[in-house]
C-alpha cells in the first residue's frame, strides 16, 4: 500500500487531481446510496455540491496553502545489527562501513541480454511518451465530438422552441396561479410544442415551459396541473441551470467511471424532489401516481433530448411511482442543516486540495538487545550513522557537478571526458568535451546520457517540476566562452542554448516557482534568465571575484551569490538589489591572507547558509591549505558556526531537514551535526583529489558526492 501512496506522491499535477477528484468521487458515491431512503433534497444538495467541487478543487490545489501527510517509506535499507562491546575510543576513526552491493560488483550479463539500460529506458520513455500523446489526442477527439455533440442539441431545442405556439389564455392563467403558489414567481414563459413530446423545462438564462398539444385541452385538465406543477418545481430549485453543468462536467471526465452516471444521478433526485412537490398540488401522492401513470403510457417510447429537464423519461418512471407510493419525505431542509453541510463540505475541499502526500523517512532504529555493552558503563544514546549504497563509476569521465530530481529517485551527474584525471592540460586549453549522465537514485543504475554537442560542465540543476535540467558550463567551439543549457529530461537533448556569459559559467539554479534561472561564473558574471521565454532578462552589476555558486532561498525572495574571495552577496528577488553581505573573506589564522570559498547553499528552511572552501596563502603549498566549512544566520547576518576538517574543502549541502551538513574535502567525507557541530562520521577516500560536488536529496537522508576523479557515491544517514 505504501508503493502506490509513494508513486500516488510523485505524479504530475494533472494526475495528482484526478486523484484526489477520484477519491472525492468515491465517497459522494457512497453517500449517495446511503441517502437513498432518506429526504431526496440531500442528494440535489449533495452532487450540486460535488460539481461545485469538482470546479474548485483545482483552484484550491493551485492557490491554497499546503498541509504534508507523511507517509513512511518501507523502502529505506535497513540498518546492519551491530554487535559490539563499548570501550573508550583510542582515536578517531569512521564507522565501519557495512557490506553492501556495488554497482561495479554486479553481473551485468542479465541485463545487457536485452540490450544496455540506457537504451532500455529510452524504448521505456519513449513507448510512455508516445502513449500519453495518443491518449491525449484521443481524449480531445472524443470531447470534441462530446461537446459539437451538445450543442447541436442545444440549437435543435431553440429551434424547436422558436416554433411553439403561445398557450391558450386558461392554461396561462392555471400557470401563473401555481407560479406564485410554489415560488412567488410572477411571471413564467410557457409555450405549446409543435410536435408531440413529453412537458419538459428548456433554456439557461430564459427558461421556457414547453407542454404538448394534447395536454392543453380542457379535458386533461388533471394532467396539465400536475405537469404545470412538476415543471415549476424544476423551474423554482433551477435544476434546469444544474443539469446543464452536470452535462458539461461529464465531457472532459467521460473517461471516468465515476462520472458516467454523475447526471443521471442528479436528474433522478431532481424528479423525486419534483413530484413529491407536485403531488402536493395536484390531489395527494395516489392522484399523482395516476396521473404520471397515465402521461409515461401516452408517451411510451419518447426519447428525451439532454438540453432540458422532461417531465417523464420512460426507463424511469417504474422508480418514481414506486417513490411516490413509499410516501418519502421530501420536505423542506431546515437553513441550519444546509448551512452546516456547506461548511462541511468546504473544510472537505479545502482539506483534499491542499493536502500534499509526502514520503517521509521510516521509523528511527531504536536500541535492542542485540547491542552488548560492558556491565557497569554508561549507556550512551546511538550516533547517526552512514552507510553506502552505490558507487557510480564514470569511466573516462571526471564528474563535476551533481543533482537529484524533485522527487529523489533520479540522480543527474555532469562533468568531462578525461582519460587521465591528472591530465589537465586539454582541461585548461578548453578542448574536452562534456558529458551528462542520468541514475537510477534506487537501483544505482544508469538510465542514459544526454546528447548533443557541449562543452564542459561544471554545474547542473532540477527544475522545480523535474522536466528540465540547467547546465553551466563551456561551449564546445569557443571553449573560451560560457554557456547556459537547458535539457529536455525526457529525450535527453538540449532545448535551449541561453548565451550571455564572456566566460566560463560555474554555476546555475532554478527559482523555487521554476519561472527564473541565475548563472555565475567567472568575471563576477551573474546573469538572470526567464526560463519558460528563454531568454536573459537581467544582468547584475559585476561582483568584484568569481562568482563560484548562485543559489535561490527557499521561499524565493533571495539570491545567494557565492564569491570567490570569500563574500555571500544576498540579492532581493526582483529589484536584484544587494540587500546584505555576508562577509567571510577575513581569515581567521594570521599566516593565511585570504579564503577561498568554492560552495554555497541555503538551508532547507532559508534561516542559515552553509559556505565551503578553505584559508589560503599564496606562499603555501596547495595540501597545507585547511579547510573552513562555515554556517551563517541569514536573519542575523552572523558567523553562527564554523567547522573545521581536512584540507581543501570544496562542496558542502545541508540535508533535507536541515539537520546535517555533509562536507566534502581533498580525498576525504565528513558529516556533521548542524545544530551541535559535532562530527559523526569521517571517511579518508584515498582519491589524491579534491571532492567536486555535494548534494542531498530534496526528500530523504540519501546524499551524493563526487570525489573528484571518476566515481560518486550514493550514502544515507540513517538518523538517530
């Protein structure tokens, strides 16, 4: 069950609301049948307020606040038993690192069998494109007929009503009598049908009565009380206007079960509450009884047309005598009940938009017996611990730069070919080429790479709605100018080619609304595009170093611009005003004369931002340089905290809640408490290289990094 409210959480928004309509659907259907045997004026009131809310439901999905249901993943690995004897520690060493599968250790031969994973999921993506194309394209074609279909209807009924008669002066005047009876009415358009038909109420802004010839004879005087009667009761609940947006609701849904029947439902308890209405002035239920009896037997075989509301529809008029003869009360609903079914029915509408399902971690591993201490020492509560899940190997490629999707289950890796990862020369000239790979987050599993003629990367991001991917980067034929791309992330080309940058671009992120896209790169060139037009629509005055990372708070009113020399740059989202500078390029050590920062990003709740890089001195050699990770109070303007570990610190990210801050180094990974500031893990990686990139998944523990040379690695906290 979790599975499918995990894939339930992750589907577009169309199909995310024609979830939430089925569900909305599903229990106004049971009521429905629940209220059969009850006062009809509940089910009028219950499917008008179901169509009201099938209309609404959007609106309030887009425009309302959210509120998270949380459901726990069953899918998180589970922790390995660890049994052990506590003793005092002698030096500071990583947790022991469980034996897992590697991607690299898995036999492949299966799989290749049917052709390489990339490939396979290209005929995947591409069936799935294709049949999403064709099933849109069949829904528009059977709506169109569906809606041509209605309003031919609609002009055959004015035609029709354009050739009725006026009605005799006595019918009139028997009609404005029970007019001003049932609904103080003081004026009601009545006509005689040309041809024989059932008495039926027509027409949206000037309904009309239209009764048949036969009927306005003076000896069927019974029968034109009763049709006068039923027709006003119509004409007064406006189940007229009603069942015209039933019809319409029922052409864009006809592929759904559940609405199939959402008019006729509607009808059938409009006609109850009718007749009952009408049996009260035309000589009691037994009366009326006869009558309808007599009117369904003159008229056997009529087909009603969908534009109005008939007084008789043959394969329903066994129900309504048998209605009618149960004495149902159908009486007037107190204001005190309708009023508080409507704000019940709004609370339920405003709670089934705004809810957003969210997958949320599982149960923290709790303490067991399985863990043996020695008698007498002190309990000591567990340490978060971090376990690896997959190696993702890129063979002659250097990864340079790494996100997750929205919905963490894909991972998409960007860098460039590089057959030596200390040959740099092809590097600094310009000449390598780029490469973007995209994974399996789950399974480890490559999915693809991306095609086309590209220079290096050396940044990437998601796109809020996951479509597309930003790269920031190089060109491939002036490698000496920077270059913005925009990629399709199912056909895994590029879609755009935004220009603007004199020089390489290190970095780009989305606006939380998807709408903006910042780069920055050398020169201090930071530049705003609009993302859905394509095009730049705001360059910022040059900051005074390399821009080394741009980044958007999460509420997006801020832009982050992350300097070389050490300066955060906090710019107002619109006016792109520098509102407040964050200040880090004093160094701490007098024997250092500057900070080198080369990563920066905000908090998942936009209070603080954690920054990367490491002291510097030209006099130094490069591995004497110590690392600085420092985590800053954005209200404040504050140094709240700074960490200190390894040397040559590159990439840092905040995790998901918030709650830890992974740090990458020269050939080494540390995470650590962002609330304490204490360390708990620590692994040397043996790589003789600098960590490129750091990023955590926007939904779960899982983190990535890349350890600058030609693998990332997948891990996850597995939290206190």
């Amino acid at each position: 069950m979790t599975a499918w409210i995990e894939a339930f959480a992750e589907l577009p928004m169309i199909i995310y609301v024609l979830g939430k309509l089925t569900v909305l659907l599903g229990a106004v259907w049971v009521i429905h049948f629940a209220l059969v045997r009850r006062n009809p004026r509940w089910r009028v009131l219950l499917w008008r307020g179901l169509m009201l809310g099938m209309i609404l439901l959007p609106v309030v999905e887009l425009l309302s606040p959210s509120w998270n249901l949380s459901i726990t993943s069953t899918s998180a690995p589970t922790p390995t038993r660890i049994e052990s004897t506590v003793r005092p520690e002698t030096s500071q060493q990583p947790f022991p690192e469980p034996t897992m599968p590697n991607v690299a250790d898995v036999d492949i031969s299966a799989i290749t069998k049917s052709g390489p994973p990339s490939q396979s999921f290209d005929r995947l993506n591409w069936f799935t494109s294709q049949l999403m194309t064709c099933f849109i394209g069949f829904w528009a074609i059977v709506t169109f007929i569906l809606s041509v279909r209605r309003v031919v209807g609609s002009i055959l009924v004015r035609r029709t009503i354009a050739r009725a008669n006026p009605i005799p002066v006595t019918v009139r005047s028997l009609f404005n009598r029970l007019a001003i009876d049932l609904a103080g009415l003081q004026k009601v358009e009545v006509k005689i049908a040309p041809d024989d038909c059932s008495p039926y109420l027509a027409g949206v802004l000037r309904p009309v009565i239209v009764i048949p010839r036969r009927m306005a004879e003076s000896s069927r005087r019974d029968e034109l009380r009763a049709a006068a009667a039923h027709e006003l009761a119509h004409l007064f609940h406006r189940d007229h206007l009603w069942s015209q947006m039933a019809g319409w609701l029922s052409i864009p849904l006809w592929f759904h079960p559940l609405v199939w029947k959402l008019a006729a439902a509607h009808a059938n308890a409009c006609e109850t509450v009718a007749d009952a209405v009408a049996a009260g002035h035309s000589g009691g239920r037994q009366a009326y009884s006869h009558t309808l009896a007599r009117i369904a037997l003159t008229h056997f075989g009529y087909a009603a047309n969908p534009q109005y509301v008939p007084m008789f529809r043959t394969s329903k008029i066994t129900r309504r005598l048998r209605s009618l003869h149960s004495g149902l009360n159908a009486g007037q609903l107190t204001r005190f009940r309708i009023r508080s079914t409507i704000v019940i029915g709004i609370l339920v509408l405003w709670g089934l938009g705004s809810m957003r399902v969210v997958v949320g971690e599982p149960p923290n591993p709790k303490p067991n017996d399985d863990v043996k201490r020695d008698v007498g020492s002190p309990a000591t509560p567990p340490k978060p611990q971090v376990i690896k899940l997959h190696d993702l190997i890129h063979e002659n490629e250097r990864a340079e730069a790494i996100a997750f999707n929205p919905t963490g289950e894909l991972l998409v890796t960007g860098g460039w070919e590089s057959k030596e990862p200390e040959d740099f020369d092809d590097w600094e000239n310009g000449l390598t080429p780029g490469c973007m790979r995209l994974w399996d987050v789950k399974t480890g599993r490559e999915l693809g790479r991306y095609d086309g003629d590209f220079g290096a990367i050396l940044g990437v991001a998601f796109s809020p709605n996951g479509r597309l991917i930003a790269t920031a980067g190089r060109m491939a034929d002036k490698p000496k100018i920077g270059s913005v791309k925009l990629w399709d992330v199912n056909t895994k080309r590029i879609k755009a080619s935004l220009l603007g940058h004199a020089n390489w671009v290190l970095s780009t992120a989305f606006s939380p609304d998807g709408t903006l896209l910042a780069s920055g790169g050398f020169g201090g060139d930071v530049k705003i595009w609009d993302v859905a037009a394509e095009k730049l629509i705001q360059t910022l005055p040059r900051f005074a170093g390399t821009a080394e990372a741009v980044t958007f708070s999460p509420d997006g009113k801020l832009l982050a611009i992350g300097l070389r020399n050490g300066i955060v740059n906090l710019c107002n989202v619109g006016s792109w005003e520098v509102v407040a500078t964050l200040d880090g390029s004093t160094p701490i050590e007098d024997e250092y004369d500057s900070y080198y920062l080369r990563d920066t990003q905000f908090s998942p709740d936009g209070r603080a931002i954690v920054t990367a890089g490491h002291l510097y001195n030209k006099g130094k050699g490069r591995n004497d340089r110590p690392g600085r990770v420092r985590i800053w109070d954005v209200a404040k303007r504050d140094l709240t905290m700074e960490l200190s570990t390894g040397r040559l610190q590159s990439s840092a990210a905040f995790s998901h809640r918030g709650q830890y801050v992974a740090v990458g180094s020269m050939s080494r990974l540390d995470v650590w408490n962002a609330q304490s500031g204490k360390q708990f893990y620590g692994e040397n990686q043996q790589t003789g290289s600098s960590s490129t990139a750091m990023s955590f998944s926007p939904v779960d523990s899982i983190f990535a990094y890349a350890d600058g040379v030609r693998r990332v690695r997948i891990f996850r906290v597995i939290e206190e």
